[in-house]
C-alpha cells in the first residue's frame, strides 16, 4: 500500500510514523526544508520538501492508494490544492484534523486577521503575534514599535518582519512549540498587553498561550479557525488497517 501524506505538523509526523509502522510506503509532502528537518529520516518513510501546485501534486499522487492531508488548520489554501489534486488524480482523500481547543472566557475572537488588527488599533500597549510571518502584512499598519512577531527562525520570516518595518530588535525568531514558562518570559520582558493567536490547539502549544496570558494579565486575541470537517488519526489509521487486511 502507498500513501502521501501532505504534512508539516506534529499530528502529520506522528501519523506518518505510524502508517510507515503498518508497513505502508510513505511519501511525506512538507513545504520547507525546515519541515523536513523536523520530519527526519525512518524507514518507509520518503521526504519530499518543497511548495506543490496542484497539478505537480497530482502528478505524485499518481499510483498511490491514499492520500492524507495533515497540512496546518489555517492552510486553507493548501487543503483546497491537496483535495483537488486527489480529484484528479483518483486517489483517496482523507482529511487529518486537529482537535480545537475550548477559547477561555474574556479573550477577543475574531474571523480575520485584518478584524483583529482593526480591533488593535484602536488600543495601546506592545502586541505579541503569535500568528507567524503569513499574517504579518495584515498588522503591517499599526505603529511598528508595538509588535513583536514571533516567527520561525528562517530568512522568510526575519524578511516578512522587516517588510512590515518591525524594528529589528522586537523580532522574535525561535522555533515552537512554546512552554508556559516562555511565553510567560516573553510577555514580562517585552511588556506585552495583547497576545495574538491562531487556535493551533494542543499541537500547537494554545494551552500554553492562553495560561500565559491569563498569568500576566495580557490581553488574549484568538483569530478563529476556519470551519472544516475530517477525520481523526484513529479513524484513518483504522481505514488504512481495514484496507491492509484485503489486500493480503
């Protein structure tokens, strides 16, 4: 049995290893070299590292038996590519989702960036965003000298904070997730009011924002996840284990 699994989260490398455990060949799509760094080397397990169009996709999605898409809650874009890619390719599509996490009473939640960032200019005070270097732009209008992006230590993100002209010195390049203790650190030594996330849930260290934020008394700001449906990693595990079984 072949599988592709389009990944670059924590749920997609604990499901890689797994379906490579079952004795399945698996080809995992990650978008960076620094997903395949995290990915790492195991046997049945093949990295492919860098952005797909659909149609290229499709063209690896060629012959397999499934394909799971365990890409990040918030890559809309990616998903819509992944699935249409299957489509055409005639490959099973399985969607992996991340469980979301219960929003804490008092946070501000919103559909958009570009809401949040309204909401923040009519405030005072430093901004942690924890919303990585995509959104960056959106936020691009409010005073500089306030944010303090959290991004991934690469040169994309240090030149997304720099074309939103972010001082130099509130750039924040490390590498999640974050511990409690951390993000506390952060907000205290950076006199943090408001605190921007993504619902990354477990995987992506929420828990530990909003405790961090709750401690401090920061301000917490949830950008809200885009509604979707899919399945579990027992359920598509299971479905590949039943599969398994008729073909032997």
């Amino acid at each position: 049995m072949k599988a592709v699994v389009f990944s670059g989260t924590t749920e997609g490398r604990r499901f890689s290893k797994k379906l490579a455990e079952l004795g399945v060949a698996v080809t995992v799509c990650v978008a960076t070299p620094l997903g395949a760094e995290e990915q790492g080397e195991m046997a049945g397990i093949t990295v492919h590292a860098g952005r797909l169009q659909p149609d290229a996709m499709a063209a690896l999605l060629a012959g397999a038996d499934l394909c799971v898409d365990a890409t990040h809650p918030y890559a809309v874009d990616a998903t819509r590519n992944i699935r249409a890619a299957a489509v055409q390719a005639s490959v099973e599509y399985r969607r992996l989702l991340r469980a979301q996490s219960p929003l804490p009473p008092g946070c501000a939640v919103f559909e958009t960036a570009a809401q949040a960032a309204e909401y923040l200019a009519g405030t005072e005070g430093n901004i942690l965003l924890a919303t990585g270097a995509k959104e960056l732009a959106v936020f691009a209008g409010l005073e500089p000298a306030r944010l303090y992006p959290r991004v991934l230590p690469t040169p994309e993100g240090i030149a997304a904070c720099e074309a939103a002209n972010v001082p130099h010195r509130n750039i924040i390049a490390m590498q999640g997730p974050f511990s409690l203790a951390l993000n506390k650190a952060l907000i205290t030594q950076f006199q943090i009011r408001y605190l921007v996330t993504k619902d990354g849930g477990a995987a992506g260290g929420f828990a530990e924002k909003v405790q961090a934020a709750a401690d401090t008394g920061a301000q917490l700001v949830v950008l809200r996840r885009p509604p979707e449906t899919g399945e579990t990693e027992t359920q598509i595990l299971a479905y590949c284990k039943e599969i398994l079984q008729w073909s032997h």
